[in-house]
C-alpha cells in the first residue's frame, strides 16, 4: 500500500489536547487519522452520527452557556422536579 502526504488546517489548542489525547491511548495523530479514514472507507460515510441539532437541543445549549438554565443543590431536588 502506498502513502500519500497531506496537510490540514486544524485549531492549535484542539490539535494540542487531541494530541495528548491520543497519547494517552498509545497513538499518535498520523495513526490516528489512518484509523479514521480506514474507519470512512468501512462504514462508507463518517463512523459516527452527524445530526442537525433540534431547537430543544440548542435552546439547552444556550442555557448552559448564558448559565441561565434551572440549577438544584441536591440531586433529591433535580429528581423531584423531573417528577412533577
């Protein structure tokens, strides 16, 4: 199997930590891009699932960044307001 050179513009602070990241597995990025797209050609699309987020999903999302969602000091509170 012959190998071919390519570059790719990433974001350094996330190259950084995946890099650590992979490292921790035993892996360094170049493997791990090989597994990637071993793993393209097999599912013959991405391996994982790529969804358009809901309006629930980004509204929760909102919330957490602006920290305006609804917050509990004890799990007994966070269940009981599940419940009701």
């Amino acid at each position: 199997m012959s190998k071919v050179q390519t570059s790719l513009r990433l974001d350094e602070d996330k190259f950084s930590e995946a890099k650590e990241i992979l490292k921790s597995l035993g892996l360094n990025f170049t493997e791990a891009v090989n597994i990637f797209t071993s793993m393209v050609v097999a599912n013959k699309g991405l391996p994982f699932d790529v969804r358009i987020p809901t309006k629930e999903f980004k509204n929760s999302m909102d919330e957490l960044k602006t920290k305006n969602g609804q917050s509990f000091k004890t799990t007994e509170e966070l269940f009981k307001d599940l419940d009701s």
